[in-house]
C-alpha cells in the first residue's frame, strides 16, 4: 500500500488530463489555470469556470510541484518521472 499524500490529489487531475508526460512547471501552469475542465478519478468530466484549481496555496512553485510528486513516485507509487533536463512526470498506467 502506498501512503497517502493529500497534496498529490489536485496534481493527480492535471496528470490524469494530460495527453504526455508533463514538467513541474507545466503541471504548475495548469493547476493554477483558471476555467479548466478535467476528468475525475471517476470518469466523470468536472468544470470549474471561476476558481483556479490551485486555490490555495499549497503549490505557489515548480519545486513544490517537483517535492511532492517526487514523493508520490517513491516506493512504485502513482508517478513515474523521467529524470532529464527538465524532469517530466506522468502517471503510471
């Protein structure tokens, strides 16, 4: 069993709608977007017309971004990262 990280949800939905593997500051760029559309964890589409996803500040850097899904990736967990120049990460399938 993997432990639960509360930060990595809101980074999870930007991974899951992403058709590549993406950047710390890629998935920063999108969480904090405003009027976005994702896919839950269910299948079912989600809207926010308003509100970026980011509302609060948890995530106000890339290496914020980079620190917890580099912890979300240890132990096999739910990511995979590629180490490169920059790092991009992806979900596992």
């Amino acid at each position: 069993m993997h432990p639960q990280i509360p930060e990595f949800e809101p980074l999870r939905g930007v991974l899951e709608a992403a058709d590549e593997p993406l950047t710390a500051r890629e998935v920063l760029r999108r969480l904090k977007q405003p009027g976005d559309s994702r896919q839950s964890r269910d299948g079912c589409r989600t809207h926010r017309h308003s509100e970026p996803r980011g509302d609060d500040d948890t995530f106000e850097t890339a290496h914020r971004v980079a620190t917890v899904l580099g912890r979300a990736a240890d132990a096999d967990g739910p990511v995979e990262v590629t180490r490169g120049s920059p790092y991009t990460y992806r979900l596992r399938d």
